[in-house]
C-alpha cells in the first residue's frame, strides 16, 4: 500500500473577478440566445425558456455579489 504525500493547492484567488466577470458574459449570451430560440419555440418550449432565463438572471446577480466580495478580498491584500 503506498501513502502518498498531497497537500492541498494553495487558494489562489488572483484570477476570480476575471474569471466570475466570463462566466456573467457568457450567462449574457445566453439568456440572448434563447430570446432568438423563443421565436420559433411552441407555448410549452416558451415557458421553460422564461423559467430557465430567470435562473440565469439570479445567477447573474449571485456572479454579480461575489465578484464584489473578490474584489474587495482582493483590495486588502
């Protein structure tokens, strides 16, 4: 049986707001997208739209309040 040494990556939050920024960008684009899809989608297909772009609008904000705390963790460093 071998016992192998791992430590754990050291926390390296350099790049959160970049990366937190692209993930609303492409949520963006998203929610976009479905506006074009939901031209030629039936009633049923709608709503599921509209259900899922509200998802996408309150992971939006979410994105939005972390990437504040990461900027403001980023500030005191």
């Amino acid at each position: 049986m071998s016992h192998h040494n791992t430590k754990p990556n050291p926390d390296n939050r350099e790049d959160n707001v970049e990366k937190l920024q692209h993930m609303v960008q492409d949520t963006i684009q998203n929610i976009e997208a479905s506006h074009e899809t939901m031209k030629f989608a039936s009633g049923q297909e709608k709503e599921r739209i509209k259900e899922k772009n509200a998802r996408r609008e309150e992971s939006i904000r979410d994105l939005r309040n972390e990437i504040k705390d990461e900027y403001q963790y980023q500030q005191k460093q």
